[in-house]
C-alpha cells in the first residue's frame, strides 16, 4: 500500500524539501551557504540509500580501475554539486544575476544560433540546464521548447509548473514528457515549424522507451525518444551540455551537430550510429566532470560495448 | 522582499566588502565584455564566502563540544559536527524568525533584513562561543563587531560615491 498523500509530500521525491530549501536559501546569510549546503549534503546522501546506491555502482562502472572508496567519495561529490547547482538555480530563478556564463564551442554556438530550421538541442542531467536555457534561448532567434519528464509527486510537479511558467517567454518554453504518447508528433510539428527542441538523451524515467548505448565500455539504457525524432525529422542534434566550473560559474559547451539521416533500409544502422556519436560525446564531458552526472539510477545494464 | 536581494544581492559581508575597496584602492575595476562570456552582475566572492563559513562552522563546533562535554564527557566530539549542524538552525530560525516579527511590526526596514540576520546570527554564535569559553569566540567577536559597524559605513561611502559621481 503506498504511503498516505502528506507523507509522501516528506519524501525525497515530495515539495517539502524543494520549498524548505527554496525558503532557507531566501533567508540564510550568504556566508553561511556553504555549511547548509554542506550538512544537507550529508544528511541526504546518508539518508537516499537507493540513489547513493545508484551513483556509487554507476561511478564504479566508469571508473573500474580506482578503489571502492573513491566511488563512495564520488558519489558525495555528486550529491554536493546537485546541492550547490538547486542553490544556484533557486538564487538566479529569484531574479538575481549572479552566474557568470562561458560558451566552449563558441563555432558551433555560432553556427546554431545562424542556422534556420528546427534542431534538436540533446542534453544531459548536468549542471544547471534548467537555469541555462531560458538565457540563452534568445539568442537562437527562434522558440527553444525544453522537454521535462515530470516530477514524480504531483505537488512538486505543480510548485515547478508554477515557478518555470515565469521564465516562460516568446523565446523559450518549457513541456512535459506526461505520457500519452502525443508529445512526440507534437514535438515534430515544433520541428517542422523551424523550431527548437531540447531534450534528454542520458537517463530512461518511467514508461520512456529504451536504446541501449555504450559508455565507458559498459553497455547503457539510454532514452530512444531524441533519436527516433531525429531520424523522423531529419532535424540536426547539437549535443550540449552545461557544466559548474565553480563558485557560480558555470560553462555551456556546444558540440559539432550531426544528423541522422538515412533510407528506408538502414535505420537499424543510422539509429545505432546516432546513439554511438551521442555516446562518444557525453563521455567525453563525463570523463572530466563525472562528479557532475546527476543521474540517481543505474544506467549500466551490466553487459559490454555495443550500441544498438 | 528577499533578505538578500538588497545586501548587493551576494554573499558579500561588509568587512570584505571593505577589504576589497581598500585593496583596489577604491573600486574593483569592471570586467570587459569578452565574446562567448556573459558575466554576473552581482556574482560575489567564493573565497569570502568559503572563508566566513569555515571560520563559522569552527565557531559553532566549539560551542557545540563544549556545550555537549558536560553530559556527554569524550563522547561529545562524536556529536560535535551533527551537534553544530543543529546549534546552527537553530540559530539560523531563531533570526529569521525574529526578523520577520520586527519586519511586521515596522522596526525592520526591509532592505536591512539580511544584515539583521546575518550579524544577529553570528552574535548569537559569539555570546555561545563566550559563554562556553570555546576557542575561537573573541576572533568571532571581533568579526561581529566589525561586521556590525561596516555595514552603515559603507552605506555612507556609497552615498558619498554617488553624491560625487
């Protein structure tokens, strides 16, 4: 029997937290940031087990070379940047200006910021990309439509409904994967449209329908949604990625666009082809800011290599 | 109001803030627009705030072995860190509590709100530091006390600055 609705609003997944935090960062002194940021690091990596878990097998299965310890370190820092990046975001979504930005890649920014048409924007859960794209998005020149999966607590799910519909603009909007299987056609009409799309390609939540991929030698559940679209559409993918350098700083990196295109015949292999380009890419970032990666399931299936 | 929204918006106390315009001998030099960057207008100082924190967090950790060593004896150091993670919401909600009622009854001036908390918290943390004899209560003091009389000052400067811009 699930848990009674007001116990699950205390869950990790319930508004409790979200609102106390949005709340204590309102009213804590900055200089005190660092030690609330900090002791609830600890408490929520000490009290998650499940996604602690999660965090601790994944980075063991990136990095199998280093000891057991480091993983447990690894997925510290994880939770500690989580915290830090939900600060940040709850800090600039108040309306005050204070993330520095750097673009790496600024050719390929360039470059997507002049083409016309739709493209697709993959991203993964890293860094701040919720902060990231409604600056951004005014300098495409056209609509960026963020795709969410929802929250898994209806009332968390309706507090950030409420808090992104104010960064929502003529530039920039945000939906929501909800199931019912209509968001894709209306996703290649914003396409076809010339509009942009960002989605996710790192992580399969609910009744998302899988790919497998290969990361670090390890073989991956990835999302197949971004990549059927792709192909359908014929739209460019610019895998992107945002990064936290440091103290509220933080860096888009765009990568080279491809597309996948191809006949009838080879789908099998333009699918398999597009998933193996995404993959080099994120471990490419991933290499250098794993501590970053926050995805709080096991995304290893156990078996190696391949990308199908 | 945000508490922080008018402290300069950022984590920046008014003893560093002091520091820093004396040390750039009257105003931090503007960062140039560079291609591909877009910087923050208020974006703080990490150091300052990994500084005053640090120095915070000892502060609470004396007060909390002290506090916890009468009962407790040796065991108190193994309660030291979630003993002052505790002491410190306690007086983190204590301020922000009594800013609010202050707020309501009109003797708190929105815009001073985030120095109230913040001095009233670290105040606090130094009569508790006293009180106990703990290590580091008269350099905390000392950083309240200064903390407590930069913030009008500097309000002067500012106005001084602007009156002869």
């Amino acid at each position: 029997m699930p848990p009674p609705r007001l116990l699950r609003r205390f869950s990790v997944y319930g508004d409790f937290w979200t609102r106390f935090m949005e709340w204590g960062v309102r009213h804590c002194p900055g200089w005190l940031e660092p030690l609330f940021v900090g002791g609830w690091s600890v408490v929520f990596f000490l009290v998650c087990a499940p996604q602690r878990r999660a965090l601790v097998r994944n980075l063991r299965a990136m990095f199998p070379d280093r000891p057991p310890w480091a993983a447990w370190v690894g997925a510290f820092r994880v939770v500690w940047n989580f915290a830090w990046t939900l600060t940040d975001a709850t800090r600039a979504g108040g309306g005050q200006d204070i993330i520095d930005w750097r673009i790496e890649g600024l050719g390929a920014f360039r470059e997507l910021a002049a083409s016309e048409g739709g493209g697709i924007v993959l991203t993964a859960h890293m860094g701040n990309y919720d902060l990231a794209a409604p600056v951004f998005a005014g300098r495409f020149g056209r609509r960026l439509n963020a795709v969410r999966a929802p929250e898994r607590e209806a009332e968390l799910q309706r507090h950030y409904e409420g808090r992104r519909k104010g960064q929502e603009s003529e530039a920039f909007s945000v939906r929501y994967n909800a199931g019912g299987g209509m968001l894709g056609v209306e996703l290649a009409a914003l396409l076809a449209a010339g509009e942009l799309v960002a989605l996710q390609g790192d992580r399969v939540l609910f009744d998302v329908s899988p790919a497998t991929g290969c990361l670090f030698g390890g073989e991956v559940r990835l999302p197949k949604g971004p990549f059927a679209l792709a192909m359908a559409s014929g739209a460019p993918v610019w895998p992107m990625f945002i990064i936290r350098d440091g103290w509220r700083r933080y860096r888009v990196r765009v990568c080279e666009p491809f597309e996948m295109r191809g006949a009838r015949g080879e789908r099998t292999r333009v699918m398999r082809d597009g998933i193996a380009t995404w993959c080099a890419e994120l471990e490419e970032v991933l290499r250098d800011s794993w501590f970053q990666w926050f995805v709080f399931e096991e995304v290893f299936t156990g078996g190696r290599g391949g990308g199908r | 109001m945000r508490a922080d929204e008018v402290f300069d918006g950022t984590p920046r106390s008014a003893t560093f803030w002091w520091i820093a315009k004396l040390a750039s001998a009257g105003g931090a030099p503007p960062r140039p627009g560079v291609e591909g960057e877009l910087p923050a207008a208020r974006r703080g100082s990490g150091v300052e705030t990994y500084a005053l924190s640090s120095l915070a967090g000892l502060a609470l950790l004396g007060v909390a072995v002290r506090w916890m060593e009468a009962p407790l004896g040796g065991w108190a150091w193994l309660f030291a860190v979630p003993g002052a993670f505790v002491l410190l919401h306690i007086f983190g909600f204590s301020w922000v509590g009594l800013g609010e009622l202050a707020q309501r009854a009109g003797l708190l001036p929105p815009p001073a709100r985030a120095s109230f908390h913040g001095v009233g918290t670290g105040a606090s943390l130094a009569l508790a530091g006293l009180l106990s004899g703990a290590p580091l209560a008269y350099p905390w003091l000392a950083f309240v006390v200064v903390e407590a009389l930069a913030w009008p000052l500097r309000k002067i400067w500012q106005i001084t600055d602007e009156e002869g811009a």
